[in-house]
C-alpha cells in the first residue's frame, strides 16, 4: 500500500543592498555594519576577501585599504587569510581551476558557515566565487562588492551564481541568496569605456519591460551617460537595481522552481552571440543586439510599432552600442541561413527548462511570451538591423563632417 | 551617503515522502503519480535512472524492470537514456570523477530544469547525485529512490547532499530540497545484516532526542529486528522518517542559515570515527558509538541518570552495535590521550560554523546543548563504554554457554 507524507519546507532570505562611495576608507561603516548584523559569533567577523585581477590591477592601492580598514575595525572585521587575486573576466567561469582555487582557500582559511566571503570583482568573479561560496560547508555567506556597471545594475544584486561547463554558459550553478550587496560608485572610474558602456544594457532591458519612465529618463541622460557622468550613471544603476529586485521578490518564485521566467529579454540571442563569439563580446553587449533583433523580430511579426522600435534602437545606437556585430551578419550568407545563432534558441529551452518560451514587446513595458519563433522573420529581423546600424553610421559620419 | 534596500525572498518547496513495495513492477502507480504532479512540461516526464553499483548488483533484473515499468507507462515517464550505473558507497564521495561523471550524463542526456534525476541508492550515492542534480542547470528536478535503511530512515527524506573534498566529509554541499522520496520496502531485504542494523542507529538517535515512545517501541522491537523482521523494519522506518521530517519542517531554518542545528546527537565523534577508521565504520556504525559516547560523557558529568545511560547502551547493545571500535580504545594510550578523536570537535565546529555546539542528554527526550567539552572527562567516558563492551561481551558469552 502506498501511503504519503506531503513535506512543506518554507524558507526566508532576508539581505541589504546598499549604496557607498569609499568602502574601504577607515571611516567608512558599511561594512562594519553589515557585519554586526549578526549576533550568532562572538568576536570579529572573520572575512575572505577575493579581488578580481582586472580589479586589483587597476586599484593598486586596494589590498593596503582593506588592511587599513580591518586595521581601524578589528573589533567587527578580520581577515581569515590573505586576500586571494583570481583571474577576471568571463575566464574565470570557463577554467574549472579558478572554482577549485576558491574552494581551496575556503578551506585553507578553515572558514565555517558563519564566515564571510568577500567577492570584489566584475560579474564573472562574482559568479564563480559565489558558486564556490554556496556549495562550500553547503554555504558561506557571500558579500558582493560588484565593480563594474553591469553587476550593480542587475546581476550582483540577484540569487544566482554559476560556472561554464561542457561548453554551456552557467551549466553549473545554483540559486543563493547572498548575505548582502555593496555597491561602490568608486570602482566605476577605472573601468575602461567599454565596459562602462557594456552595463547600461540590463538598464535598458528592464526599463523596457518594466518602466518607460524609466526608459525616456535613460533617453534624457544618453549625452551623460556617453560622457562618464557619475551622477548619470549613479541614478541608472539605483533604478535598475531597484526593478531587478522587485522582480526577484515579487515574482512568487524566486528560485524559478516553476513556470517562473527571468527578466530576459534579448538574451537566448545574447547567450548564443557570447558563446559563438568566443567572449569577445561582452554580456552586455550581446544583450544590446538581442534586444535589438527580438525588438525587430516583434515589429516584423507585426506586434511591435515601427516607432516603438525606432526608440529601442536608436537609445542603443545612442550610448554606443553596435546593432549588428559581424558574427550575426555572417549568418545571412549561412548554407542554411541563420542557423548558427537560431540554435541558439534550444539551448536557451533547455537551459531554462520546460517549452520554450521568448519574451516579446508590443511596446515600452508591455512584454508577452511566444513559444515558436519563426526563422525567416528572424533573418527579416537581422536585415532590419542591417539597415538601421547603416543608418546609424552615416547619421555619425555626417555629424562629424558638419 | 550610504542607503540600502533591503531584499526579502520567500521560497516555499513541497515533496512527498511516500512508501511504497515494488516500485517498479508494471502496476505501481507511484512514479506515473508523482510525474504527474506538474504540468508545465508537455508530454511525458525525461527521466534519467542512476543506480548505485551494489543496488545494481544485488537486483540483476532491476534494468530490465525500469525497462518495463517506463513501456508500460510511456504517456507518463520516458527514459532521456539508459540508466546509469555508478560506484557505491562512501568512494562515491570521495572521488571527484563520480561527480563529474553524473553531470556529464546530465550534460549528454539534455536534460533541461523540468527534467528529472532519479537516483537508486544508499545514501553515499544519493547524496552525490544530488549534488549533481542540484547544480546543473541550477538545479534539476532529483527523485530519491533510497534503498537502505540509513536514507530510507534519516537522510534521504531531507533537504541536504554532498561529497567530500580536501579530505573534509560534505565539504561541498547544498540545501536542495528534493521533488519526490519513494521509500521501496522491496530493497531492503538483500541488504547485508551490517547495513540492515547500520541504519537503525538514526532512529534510535531521533528516539532518544525527541520521543521517549518510540524508543521504547524500538526496545520492545529489538529482537525482531535482529531477525530481520520486515515489519518491524518499516514500523522503525516510517516513524523515524516522520520525525526527522517533522524536525526540517517545524524547526523554522531548515536551511540552517541561523544557529538552527540538524538533529546532530553523537554526531561529532561518528565524523571523526568514519574519517580515521577510513570508513571502515559506516556512518550508522559510527553514529552508535557517538551515542553511547556522549551518553557515558553526560552521565559522567552528572546530566544523564544510570538508569538511562544503562538503557541506551543496552538498545544498542541489543540491535548489534559494538560501543567501542579498537580505534577508539586506542586513543587512551595515546602522547596525548583522545586527540585524535577530540580534534574531531573543532572539525565539527568549523562544520556547522559558529560556536561549538554539542548536544547531550539529561534523559530520554531531553536534549540539551554544551558549548564546551571536557576533555579528561571524554577520556573517562571512553573507559565507561569499555567497561559497557566488555559487560555486554561477558553476557552475551554466558547466554552461550547456557
């Protein structure tokens, strides 16, 4: 006879995302604070601090800070070990040697689940250290300092990690909260124009699906945001991270144990361009020309109005986004056409799971789901950007000549 | 100026734990149910079968049965490839290529998050594929078919997996809730008489902490269950699958993200045991000497009346649990007496992570937490469970020669 027991397990996760400038100066109390807020350990909070490379190459000064303020603070903060230096970028997520060099440390630090790992880096370092961190003990809790525009502005302040493997982007990950955000404005001086740039496009995105306040008010401050404002950029990530978050929490699911979607628009295009570019394309760039081509996809379809679709691609040509690398263009000559990138779409049912499912627009914060796409209104749709990245161009070259 | 959001995330899972005889036989409905339980997914259930080597071994006709079961329920359940045979036992965990072997067949099989994995095992082996399951992808939906009784009673039924790495057991792990237990009486019967009592150890342990009744249910049981009586067995099964479930659910942190502990009761020292004994000891082996150990030390430290220590010692005695492995003995005559099992505190504490936390006994359900252990009095009650080994010895001697 069979017989059941049901098993409810409800589980809450409760962490600060904060905004400073200065972080690691001795009167700053960001990080003090944030660990006090935990009474179970007496004594310091003992931290693991892991430095990105790109990120410790161009803050020479870093390590003395975060030495200078354990220092002032030895009564809330203590260095468990020596900070670890891991290679940054996308690398670090594609090298099984980084993850194991992480775990390493962990161990070596002989942290336990009341520990601290402090990740400063781009999204990629935070990815892998946070992997690291989530499946060490079964979880030490994870600080996140992201330090480029892209990881303040979405992934840094949401409940996922992961690595690469078996030639899959993120094939190993898994869903964690982590203990808390810290975004430091100051890191943002040091990043090179293209990675600025590069973040802006998960603003774009959300502000797209989400808020076309928020889209026209990117629109005000793309002059600004071309010209490394910090008050400009400042603003975008504070609404952009907000609009993630409230995705995340309001949702209803969270771990997307269900039907659940992320906020992806653009990206079954953007993962495939990632990949099928070896990285030379950055996330956010790929992202730019997904949303680009599943914008023109919804207006070739008939969904989307040609207006609507002038002002996604015109705000991406604007900050300086490209529409149409050579890779997507390669794919119209293709023995069958496209096929390079709409392979893409599988891998993106099964990385997500379940039917397939592409988020569409029929205008700014009006997002649908389909479930089919059809390929020769996709090779329409990479025309379309063809023909406006032309555009684009001789629109730049004639204000350069006047 | 610093400001914070502050994100809060609610996750809610529900499995069921069901019992069942013959699982596989053509007109058991119990998986076709459970595959049914969703709908976000067309068609049948993708499941992928990793079956533990011994299980394998000790049920030849178990392939071909799964082969019959998913002909004979083809709109429900199909096989995304052929079931997968891996090493049992504790080297499931210790060898990395295990692991990598798993997500490589999850890799090879497509699976996507809607997807499931249905481990066939003991625990070592359920525990590793759930590692696997819980990472790929982020987390593939994992069926745990144990098959001895340890993971029928204790493990399987909650929410943690694992391997062990730099020579730390569970050093990765994570909390991944699984999508279905099904407890299969049929498999118990091939197990080894050391495997059948081994995992009698975590119902006792649950009996002492939390239900005084059903430590005397198992007392009452003892004989049965040395004769290998089934009914008994799944009497002991199902009430200590309750109660272990019954702690996850309503202990409020089932993630154990606070001080919450798992119901950890002679656990410190059964760690140490199967370390040093090179898992010689299984875990349940190991976990019966724990008890009895800190049973004797909360007696000698004036916690536990005689008459209860005499009770525990005697139910463990009873079922065929020795009190002492030579390992253990040794450690009296060690430079420094005990080390090398008393290391095995720190190492439990860097574990669990915060303050050390071991619990003892005043009395059948009446657990309470020490944070400090005295070493000279371990010492002595090592010396007590000698003395209990050698009684019990003598006694069991004299019935035979009656």
């Amino acid at each position: 006879m069979d017989s059941i027991s049901q098993q409810r397990i409800q589980v809450t996760f409760d962490y600060p995302v904060l905004f400073t400038d200065g972080l690691f100066q001795p009167d700053n109390p960001t990080l003090r604070q944030i660990l006090a807020r935990t009474t179970d350990v007496d004594g310091p909070g003992q931290v693991l601090f892991i430095i990105d490379s790109g990120v410790h190459d161009a803050h020479p000064g870093l390590a003395a800070a975060i030495d200078g303020y354990t220092a002032a603070h030895a009564a809330a903060v203590q260095l468990a070990a020596r900070p670890l230096v891991i290679t940054g970028g996308e690398a670090s997520k594609n090298d099984p040697a980084v993850l194991h060099q992480v775990h390493q440390a962990i161990h070596d630090a002989r942290l336990c689940r009341h520990s601290y790992v402090a990740a400063i880096g781009g999204g990629a370092v935070l990815d892998v250290v946070g992997y690291a961190a989530a499946t060490a003990h079964r979880g030490i809790r994870l600080i996140r300092i992201p330090t480029t525009v892209l990881a303040q502005d979405d992934s840094a302040v949401g409940v996922k990690n992961g690595v690469n493997a078996f030639g899959k982007k993120n094939f190993l990950g898994t869903f964690a909260p982590p203990f808390a955000v810290i975004n430091d404005v100051g890191f943002l001086a040091t990043l090179s124009d293209r990675d600025w740039r590069s973040g802006i496009s998960e603003a774009i995105k959300v502000a797209i699906v989400r808020d076309p306040a928020f889209f026209a008010a990117i629109e005000a401050d793309a002059a600004k945001l071309v010209a490394r404002d910090a008050a400009a950029m400042e603003r975008l990530i504070r609404r952009s991270a907000a609009l993630h978050l409230a995705h995340i929490s309001s949702g209803g699911d969270p771990f997307e144990l269900g039907s659940s979607r992320p906020l992806d628009f653009g990206h079954w295009a953007a993962h495939k361009l990632e990949q099928s570019t070896d990285y030379r394309l950055r996330h956010g760039e790929a992202v730019a020309v997904g949303m680009a081509l599943d914008s023109a996809y919804a207006h070739v379809q008939g969904f989307l109005p040609e207006r609507d679709l002038r002002r996604v691609l015109d705000l991406l040509v604007a900050v300086g986004f490209e529409l149409l690398p050579p890779e997507l263009a390669q794919t119209l000559s293709e023995p069958a056409p496209g096929s390079s990138v709409l392979d893409g779409l599988e891998e993106f049912r099964e990385h997500l799971g379940g039917t397939l499912t592409i988020m569409l627009i029929r205008g700014l914060g009006e997002p649908f789901d389909v479930h089919e796409i059809d390929r020769n209104a996709m090779m329409r749709s990479i025309e379309v950007l063809a023909r406006a990245q032309d555009a684009a161009r001789a629109a730049s070259a004639a204000r350069r000549a006047s």
